[in-house]
C-alpha cells in the first residue's frame, strides 16, 4: 500500500474501540456523509477491522488510497469515497 496522502482527510473517523460489524457500519456512515471524492481516515484497531473495512470498502465502490499498521497497534486507512 502507498505511504499516506500529504493532503488532509475530508473527516477523520475513529472506531478503534469498535468490533465488527460495527466497524464497516459506522465507516460507511461516514463515507455516506461525504462527497464524491472526498477522503475519510479511518483509525480502526485490531485485525478482522484490519482485513474488513478496506476490502468492505473497495466492494461498495470506494478507493483504498493506502493503509499504515502504526507501534501503536492503531492502523490508519485512507479512503477516498466512490
């Protein structure tokens, strides 16, 4: 996956203390709100949300612009709404 984009997020949305399915619901949610092309930075925790979110995404029509496992056990996923 790419490294992350230099240009802010359009929202940034944090689930780390969610479990699927909630992880992918509030995500979409959150990609519902924003316009075409607009980007969301989901910080999410753990590795079913890790494995989900980003191919739950691409599925539905959204791009995967990159995905970083931070030390800190928080993955940052960079999507950009479809």
């Amino acid at each position: 996956m790419p490294k992350m984009s230099p240009a802010a997020p359009a929202q940034t949305l944090d689930i780390t203390r969610e479990v699927c399915p909630m992880t992918f619901v509030r995500t979409r949610l959150a990609l519902d709100r924003l316009a075409p092309g607009q980007t969301l930075l989901v910080l999410l925790r753990g590795e079913e949300p890790r494995l989900n979110v980003p191919r739950t995404a691409a599925a539905q029509g959204h791009q995967v612009l990159s995905q970083e496992d931070g030390a800190d056990g928080v993955t940052r996923l960079l999507l950009r709404r479809g």
